[in-house]
C-alpha cells in the first residue's frame, strides 16, 4: 500500500463515520520541495489529519486552510514560499515553493475508487473541484474531457508524472494513481545483488527467482521477495503485467529460456536478457524453434542494458536500470 492509499482509506473512513473531510494535493512545486507532485494530505472536521504535502513546513497551515474548506465547500489553491532555513529543517539542500490545491470530500465511494482502481487518472477542475477519471480503455465522471486531455492523461499513467495542464482559461490536474511498478530477475547472481538495491529505490517491487541451492537467500538479497521454484513457475505466479520489467541474468537457456517464453507471451513493458549478441543469436534460435516469431522475440533486450561500457556487475547493474527507465518511459531508441 502506498502513502497515498493509506491517506485515502483515512479519509474514506472518517468519511464513512459522518465526519467532514478535506484534501489537500501537491499540484507544482519549483525548486527543492519534500514531497513530490501528487502528495496528499486529509484532515477531518476536528483538525486530524493524515499523510504530507510537505515534510512538516505548512502542514499547520494547510490543515487550517483544509478546515475552511470543510466549512464553506470551497476550493482553494494555496502557493507556499519554503525558506532555506525551513529547508534545512526538513532535510533539504535549499528552499522552493509548492503550490497546493484543496477540496472538500463529499464522496465516500470516489474515495475509495481513487484508493482501490489502479491505473487511473483523475482529472480536477481546480476551478471548482469538478472531476473526471481516464483508465487505459475508459473515460467517466462528472467532468467533460475531451480527445487532447485524455491522452495526456494516458501518457501520464505511462510516465507516472501527475501534473497541471492548461485547458482553455482554466487548469486541469492529472492526479496519476497506478499499481506499483514490478521486477522479475531471474538469476541471484552478482549484478542481481546491485540491481535489487537500486531498483527498489527507484520504486519496484523486486522478486529474485532462481532454483539453484544457496543463490536466492534473505543474506544475498534481505528484504526481497524470494523464489526457489523453477523461473518459468515462478512468473506465472508473478503473473507480469504492463507495469512490469523481466530481466534474465544466469547464462544459463534452462532457467533463461522457460522464463522468457513466460515473459513474451506478457504484456511487460520491458524484458531483458543478459548475454553477447553471439549468446543471445542462439537463444533467438532456440525461441523460434518453441514457436515465436521474429516480432515476439525483438521485444528482448539483449545484450542488456544501455550501452554505458559497463564491466563490473555493479556497472552492468547500472546500464540494466536505465534501460528499464528508458523503456518505462518510451524513450528506447530501435536500433
């Protein structure tokens, strides 16, 4: 569950107990700002409040500002200067600003849509609060959005960048709410044992599958999901979707390959695989035996990673997660 899930059954709650509830939504910042676009904050009638917009610095503002707007229904959009020295108290190098938008929540169950369906896009007026949503295949709500918006909509669900678009005299917030992304690695091997670190601070959740003996253990990888099954079982149960990267990494075509049949027949936006392009001839070789096609087969990767002149596992590590970055945000030129 992400911060912002835990803000919204928050307000879903007090919402569902009787009590006035407000919003408050980071829509901009410039500089240095402690929370990102897309940060949320809710306080109830009473001035408790859960989740941040800011790391402590306006919080007492915004929460008195919120409780206004419990009270008389209004919108508000509030444009806050963070000093140097407020920075310094909440462990950045220098001072921004941060724009917030707040609004009443009147609605238990959009709530609770916002909190539970993943991908989705809200689209606010911030003129008056009044809402539309945009999924993949769908568009719904009160707000009409038109051809322009909803693609933009869609791209930021692709780039997970929530942000304010211009819209006739007017501004529109696509406030992006996705599953978390997702990554496979097959093979505890040693670029595994940095790649894992990096990924997660990048935002995956990280499952290490490899069958062999004392490969995938909590000390190799602490705090990671582990698998001893097979590669090819354990993707099944992983079940990829488009929100998640497959990387390959042991060289060898018995775990490699059953994996990568599992993986192409997916919608994972990424799949790799490590090995020369002589390596990877033979695997291309081998895949279109089992029965794919040239198309299938140009989704890997291989040899994996942006060309970086990568050496050591740690390096390589480093080329593998930019190009699933590249990839996570269609910026993977074809060769």
């Amino acid at each position: 569950m992400t911060d912002t899930d835990t803000v919204l059954d928050q307000a879903a709650d007090w919402l569902g107990n009787g009590k006035g509830v407000a919003l408050a939504t980071v829509i901009g910042t410039w500089g240095s700002s402690p929370r990102p676009v897309g940060s949320q904050l809710a306080v109830d009638d009473k001035g408790a409040f859960v989740g941040s917009v800011s790391g402590g610095c306006i919080e007492g503002a915004v929460v008195g500002e919120a409780l206004s707007t419990i009270g008389d229904g209004k919108v508000r959009i509030l444009d806050f200067g963070v000093t140097n020295e407020e920075a310094w108290e909440v462990g950045l190098a220098c001072g921004g600003n941060i724009r917030i938008f707040v609004e009443r929540a009147g609605d238990k169950s959009e709530i609770s849509r916002l909190a539970t369906e993943k991908p989705l896009a809200a689209v606010t007026d911030l003129s008056d609060g009044s809402r539309g949503f945009v999924t993949p295949s769908d568009i719904s709500g009160d707000l009409s959005l038109d051809d322009d918006i909803v693609a933009k909509a869609r791209v930021a669900l692709r780039d997970d960048r929530s942000g304010v678009y211009e819209a006739g005299d007017g501004e529109l917030f696509v406030h992006v709410y996705n599953p978390p992304l997702r990554l496979f690695v097959v093979g505890a091997v040693h670029i595994a044992q940095t790649l894992v670190p990096m990924a997660r601070l990048a935002g995956y959740n990280i499952t290490v599958a490899d069958p062999r003996g004392s490969f995938a253990t909590p000390d190799r990888f602490p705090e990671t999901t582990l698998s001893v099954e097979w590669p090819d079982d354990a993707l099944n149960e992983f079940a990829p979707d488009a929100r998640s990267a497959i990387v390959t990494l042991t060289h060898d075509p018995k775990l490699d390959d059953p994996a990568l049949e599992v993986a192409l027949k997916s919608d994972a936006f990424y799949i790799g695989s490590l090995g020369s392009r002589r390596t990877h001839a033979s695997r291309l070789e081998r895949l279109t035996e089992a029965g794919f096609s040239e198309q299938d087969t140009s989704r890997i990767n291989a040899p994996i990673g942006l060309d970086l002149g990568s050496a050591s596992p740690a390096e390589i590590a480093v080329s593998v997660l930019a190009e699933i970055i590249a990839a996570k945000h269609g910026k993977l030129r074809p060769e």
